[in-house]
C-alpha cells in the first residue's frame, strides 16, 4: 500500500480567541511543528503574523522558526503561504530568499479565484469573513515559473472544480513543476471565522464530490490529498475515503472547525490512526519527498 502523506496545516488566520492552542509566534511555531511531526506528519504548512514598522521581513520571519525545525528534523517538508495584496511578484516576494535560505522545497501554486468567505447570521454568504482571492492565469504562470526556477514542487490548493481543470491543462501542456502535490479542500458547514453557518465556497466533504475531482484526475498520475475547511476532514468521513482511493490528507488548526478545540498533534494523530485501520502505512518525511518527487537542494 503506498504510504498516506500528512500535512499539518497550523495557524492559517486562526486566533487564539477561535482556539487557545494555535501557535502565532516563531516559538509557537516551531515547538507545534515539531509536535505534529513527531506525531506522524511530513508536511507542515505556516502563516505568519505581519510585523508592523521596522519588523523582520516576511522571509524572515517564516526562517526564525524553520531554522529552529530543519536543524532538529533536517528532513522536514516546511512551506509559507502566499502574500497579500499587490502584483504576484509582490506576493511572492518572500519565495527567493526562502528558497535560497535551502531550508524550503515545497513552493506554492493556487490555480484559480475564488470568493473566501463564511455565511452571515441571516444565512447568506458573505458573513464576518468576505475576501476575494484572486490569481489571474498570469499571476498562476508567475507561481509556477518561480517553482520550476528555484526547484520547488508546488503545493497545489484547488478550492473549486475550476481549479483543477487549470491543473490539468499544465500537465497536458508537460509544464506543471516536478513534485507537485495537489490538494482538494471541500468546504464544510461548521463555524469558520465567525460565520454562522460554515464557509461559502468549495463542492460538500462527500463520496459523490470526491468522485467528482477524481474523475476529472482520471489518467493523471499526480499525487492528492483532501482537506475539509470550516469542518473536520475525519469526523466528516472523508479522510477515510481519501485513504482507501490512494490519497492522502492535510488537517490542521488553519482548516479546522467544529465543538472541539483540538491541538494540531492531536489531529495527526487521528488521521494516522485512521491510516492504520485503513491498512496504509504513514510516510516518513524523506519518503514523501520520494513519493512526490521534489527536487532536490542545491
């Protein structure tokens, strides 16, 4: 059975108010990273908070964490998350001396638009959450040329069908970045950010979605993994479905929503857990980079 990868995505634009246990600051940061690898994850994916004035800059102070991570798990698969606000070269500004530090080998690539927001009180989208994300398709060949670039492999996030076809239209056109790691989010109905009524966006965390992107991946040997935002990928039965198609699965506090207020270790643990029911062994750090083909360093 190939070995089920697992990304701990772990702060995302959560607060401390939402859950006590996301980590915010560089300390925080490492010490959850760490917790969550040793739990069973190979991927760990970090926001940063921004730094007002003269502060560190984005670059750095994604690496005042990662330099505490990589010396203690020299192995581990670390990656940011995209800038706000601006050109893409704006943006991604932070991916070069990222990059360059050799410390990052998994880069970003968001194929798409899409309406980032939760549903109001009165049951429409667009509650305390309303934020348009938008990648123009030459913004997405500015994400991908800074992978092929600095030989990163792209972590994909496909938030609506659309997405994906975009996806594919690389891959025919043989240009998609070498380690390329596709990931399906589902939108779920749970509090997220404040909305009433979960998130407005993404196909339902079911069987007949799943099959949906599954068909459209049919011929396409790429590796995926699901992720539920606004939910939870294994309370929701999907986590389970992913495992026993061959896929993989990113939990993690950036996603997360429901009653509980888990830590990010906590929902490792479950998925690798459920891997074992499943009967698929969990991928250490260096086999994920095996499974996924990432380039190497240097």
């Amino acid at each position: 059975m190939t070995p089920t990868i697992i990304e701990a995505a772990i702060n995302g634009v959560t607060t401390k108010d939402r859950n006590p246990h996301v980590p915010r600051e560089p300390a925080e940061i490492f010490e959850d990273a760490l917790r969550c690898l040793s739990a069973g994850a190979a991927i760990v994916h970090n926001h940063i908070d921004q730094v007002a004035g003269d502060g560190p800059t984005a670059a750095e102070r994604y690496l005042e964490a990662w330099r505490v991570i990589l010396r203690q798990r020299p192995d581990a698969i670390v990656y940011p998350t995209v800038g706000i606000g601006g050109s893409a070269e704006v943006r991604f500004a932070h991916v070069p001396p990222l990059a360059d530090s050799g410390l990052m080998r998994m880069g970003l690539l968001d194929p798409g638009s899409v309406n980032l927001g939760s549903v109001g009180d009165d049951g429409l989208p667009g509650g305390s959450f309303d934020f348009v994300y938008a990648n123009t398709f030459a913004d997405i060949r500015h994400a991908a040329d800074l992978c092929e670039r600095y030989r990163l492999g792209p972590s994909i996030a496909v938030f609506e069908p659309g997405f994906l076809r975009t996806v594919i239209a690389y891959l025919r056109a043989g240009r998609l970045p070498a380690g390329a790691f596709v990931k399906l989010y589902f939108g779920g109905d749970h509090d997220y950010l404040g909305g009433g009524a979960g998130v407005s966006f993404g196909l339902p965390p079911t069987r007949i979605a799943l099959d949906a992107y599954l068909s459209m991946l049919e011929g396409w040997s790429i590796p995926w993994a699901v992720a539920v935002i606004g939910g939870c990928v294994v309370e929701s039965g999907l986590a389970r479905l992913a495992l026993e198609r061959g896929g993989h699965v990113r939990v993690g506090l950036e996603d997360f929503a429901g009653a509980r207020t888990p830590r990010n270790e906590e929902l490792v643990r479950e998925v690798v857990a459920l891997a074992a029911e499943v009967g698929r062994p969990v991928a250490t750090c260096s086999g994920t980079a095996r499974l996924l083909g990432l380039p190497r360093r240097g």
